[in-house]
C-alpha cells in the first residue's frame, strides 16, 4: 500500500531497504529518517529513505547498511 510516490510504509521502506521493519521504525525514533502519520499509518520518504541507505552503504565501517551477500 504506497501512500504515493513519495511516502511509503514502514514495510515498504524495509523491503525496499533490505532492513527490518523494527529497524526502520528505530530510524524514525531517532530522526535518521523522515515518517508522518497518515491516518493510523506511518509512511517513510522514500527519497530520504534511499538517500540513507546509500550513505550507509557508503560507510567504511560497514556495520550500517543492510545485509547484502557478496559474490
């Protein structure tokens, strides 16, 4: 259920992340990501969703992005 183009659920955002939905529900507790409530549904920028995940990603600790084997 995509709220619209720019807002997603929190499920969403946790296939579309490769993070659990608890993990991403802890993003928006602590501000790393922007969520609004749509009547009794949260929903996740998408566009601040991906840019989060790319800068994880991008980390040289690796310990911040989502679990993704390698070859």
């Amino acid at each position: 259920m995509t709220i619209n183009d720019d807002w997603i659920t929190v499920q969403e955002a946790a296939e579309l992340s490769g993070y659990h939905a608890e993990y991403v529900r802890t993003l928006i507790r602590s501000g790393k990501i922007k969520a609004q409530k749509f009547g009794p549904v949260w929903a996740v920028s998408k566009e601040i969703l991906l840019s989060y995940v790319e800068r994880a990603r991008k980390a040289q600790d690796g310990r911040h992005g989502p679990k993704i084997e390698k070859p």
